[in-house]
C-alpha cells in the first residue's frame, strides 16, 4: 500500500501547555517531512484541556477541544494518546484508562514511570500497545533511542548525566560569579530557569527520576526510584564550588547508575543523584546553564556523550513527535515486533539489587574547617586509616582566603582514592567528633568518568 492510501495517525492531546504547544507547532510546521519518515500522516484530532478558550486559541479549527480527557481517550477513532499533564496522580489513572481503551501512549511524564512505570508497562504488554516516553528524561536529546536501540549491542557499564537543567544553572552561576546557592535560586527564578517550588529541582528528585529510568534501560532492571540515593544542591556553598576549581574540578549534580562489579562478578546497581566534582579536562564538566548531557560507557563502543536541549516547549515536543513517528511506523505490526519500553524482553528482566548508599565505592573530596593547630592532620589521617581509606592529595587554606574568616582556623581539603561510602561515613563521624574540628564536615563524591 502506498503511503498516501495509508490512513493517517490520530492523535489526541492531554494538556496543552508548554510541551503540548510546542508538539502541536512541531507537528503543524513539519507535517510534510514527518509524513515522509513515518510512511502515513500524525494529525492531532482532540485536544484536552482545562483552559478551554486557550486551547482553542492555539489549535483553532485544526482538532476538537475538550475539558474533559475521558472524550479523548472514549473517542474509537484516536490510535494515540499523549499524556503531558505531569504528576503522580490523574495522569496515572488516564494512561492506564488510555492502555485500557487500546490506544498507544507517549508520555514526557518521567515522575509518573520512575514510580508506577512496572505497572504502567505491564498493563501495556497485556493489551498489546506501546508506551513511549523519549520526552520524559533529557528534553530534545534522544538518549532513550540511544541506550535502547542504538548502544543495544554493549553491556553498559555506566550511565552519568546533567538531566536537570535548573541545577547545572544555578551551579554555572555560583561557579562564574562566586555566588551563595541562595542568591543564584532567586536570580533563577526571576530569570524563569527554576520554578517557584524548585523543590524537586533543587533537591535532586527530577534528576533522580530520569536516573531511574536509565538505569531500567541500561540495565534491564525494573524501575525503583524508592531505592535511588537523591541528594540535591541546597546545602553546596560557594567555598567548595572554587576550592574544587583550584583543585581542578568542577561541580555538577549528576545522575548515576552503574554497574558494580568485583572481580568478574556483578554485585548490584549504584542508582544516585548528588553534585559531583568532575575533571574540568571533561566534556561533561564544560556543560553550562541549562543544558543537559549524558554520557554512557559501553564495553564495545566505549565512552558517548549525548548534549542538548533538556527542556523548553520545541525541544521537547522534538522527542514526543518522535515518539510518535516510531507508533506510525508501527501501527500494523504485530505487538512481538514493538521494541521493549526498557530495551529488555519482559522475561529477560534482571533481578540484580539496587545496592545501597553505603556499597556504593566512589572516590570523595572532604572539607574540615579546623583550628590551625600542630597534630590535627595527623589524628584526622589517622582516622582514615583506620577505615582503610588511603588519600590521594591534602590541601590546606587560610580559612579566611575564600570566607573573609579570620582567626586560628584554616580549611583541610582532602581526596581520596576509591572507598566505600559506609566507611567514608564512619571516618566522618570519629572527624566530627573532634574537638578541633570547628564546623560540619563537608563531604562530595567524585567520579574521574573515564
């Protein structure tokens, strides 16, 4: 059959706010060359939306609109719906509804699989259906595609990514201007980059969520974001952002998953969100503002790096209508044929744990701010022997160079070889406990990435 007799697709929208403008503008603008690669038309029939009059302000007379997202999925002569309300709650039950119905779903939606996704790609497998969701974890950029198609010949050994847009702005702010966290998160809202609760920015949670659902694709492993570590910015301060810098570093929150493995054996899976000092000498660490990128290590391809738009209305809408090209593609082809949501066959799943924060084996940069007294680096080496962890260099500042503080204080910077978290965390506590030790100890793992 030609494709100019091959019915089109039909689509219906659920929100149309900034990713569903932008997927119905990509959509409209690039009709002719989106039907050229998927072999039939995408058209967007059904629009639902609480804001009806802007809703019909944008789309005009191009595709019913609705309030009620129940028509759109009720509705026989939708194929597809594409879910961009966001959230954990009535956007869980109306993709469920949509599988139900019969209809494929894309989604951007990454709080929604990183939580519920087992059941949400089960339900789908049941009826038969693809879930999409290239939009959910690092915007325009196809790293989904990549780790589930294109990388599908390695045994990915890790995965590590800018994938929060709002938090690599604010860490390229207090970097450039020497700036507090707190002064660069209103300078961010102001300026549009972070909402007015970043909490799930700035807290590592989005990140965490993306995480999750590249360690399922790189891995095979079901989604677990109960049992990601996430830890966010708030408490990073503009000291260490620059005594990093001296050191050679740069700071970013990154999103990890990893395969740990000793000896030839796979004892688990590393899942983390947290800031951590990169070379500078990395591709990575040069991301600024409010970009993204990941980078993947596979045994036969080696290391890639994929960099790009994380969020904005197009960008995104990039990914959803490649979503859609794929369904289009797919549409009269046996379910056996769809590629599997996490790369894996359903029952070829691994049930390798998600290990915890404290097997995780990562090298640290540890900060003490001390009174300036002979003995003190000794007893804090000492220490660290105990838990057997050995250090790879020890700076010393004058605690009033980057703080204005002066006094007998001065600011011990230490980083270590590889160790494991548990016993970085009970060297900490014996250091803490010392009375020369005058303030929190800081502590941010290091990754070297290569």
């Amino acid at each position: 059959m030609s494709q100019d007799n091959q019915k089109p697709v039909r689509v219906g929208l659920l929100g149309i706010g900034t990713v569903g403008g932008g997927t119905f503008t990509v959509l409209k603008r690039n009709q002719e060359e989106i039907r050229r690669r998927a072999g039939r038309g995408i058209s967007i029939d059904m629009v639902a939306d609480l804001n009806v009059d802007r809703a019909k302000e944008l789309v005009g007379d191009a595709a019913e609109v609705v309030s009620d997202a129940r028509q759109v999925i009720a509705n026989p002569n939708i194929d597809v719906v594409v879910e961009l309300i966001g959230g954990y709650g009535i956007a869980k039950t109306l993709v469920l509804e949509a599988i139900a119905a019969g209809k494929h779903v894309v989604t951007a939606n990454k709080a929604l699989l990183a939580v519920h996704g087992t059941e949400i790609f089960a339900a789908a497998r049941e009826k038969g259906v693809m879930v999409a969701f290239e939009a959910a974890v690092a915007g325009g950029i196809p790293i989904i595609k990549s780790l589930r198609e294109g990388l599908t010949a390695n045994q990915i050994q890790w995965v590590a990514g800018i994938i929060n847009g709002t938090t690599n702005f604010i860490l390229s702010e207090m970097r450039d201007k020497g700036l507090d966290f707190d002064v660069v998160l209103k300078e961010a809202q102001r300026l549009g980059y972070a909402e007015a609760d970043p909490t799930f920015d700035i807290e590592g949670v989005d990140a965490a969520h993306k995480a999750t659902l590249l360690s399922a694709i790189a891995y095979g492993i079901p989604v677990q974001f109960d049992k990601a570590y996430v830890e966010g910015i708030t408490k990073l301060s503009a000291v260490d952002i620059k005594y990093a810098e001296q050191l050679g570093y740069r700071i970013k929150l990154l999103g990890i998953a990893r395969r740990q493995e000793v000896n030839g054996k796979v004892l688990g899976i590393e899942l983390r969100t947290h800031p951590t000092l990169v070379p500078q000498r990395r591709l990575i660490a040069n991301v600024e503002g409010a970009m993204n990128a990941v980078m993947v290590q596979g045994d036969a391809v080696g290391t890639t790096m994929y960099y790009g738009k994380g969020a904005g209305s197009e960008p995104t809408a990039s990914a959803v209508v490649a979503d859609l090209v794929d369904i289009a593609r797919l549409t009269d082809a046996p379910a056996a044929s769809y590629v599997p949501p996490l790369a894996f066959q359903h029952d070829s799943m691994s049930t390798l744990p998600i290990l915890p924060i404290e097997e995780v084996v990562t090298s640290f940069y540890v900060r003490l701010r001390v009174a300036d007294q002979t003995g003190v680096l000794a007893k804090i080496t000492g220490i660290l022997a105990e838990q057997g962890i050995s250090i790879d260099a020890v700076i010393q500042r004058e605690a009033d160079e980057v703080s204005g503080e002066g006094g007998n204080q001065t600011d011990l910077i230490l980083l270590t070889h590889d160790t494991k978290e548990g016993s970085m965390n009970k060297a900490i506590a014996a250091m803490q406990a010392l009375p020369t030790v005058l303030a929190p100890i800081v502590r941010l793992r290091k990754e070297e990435l290569a």
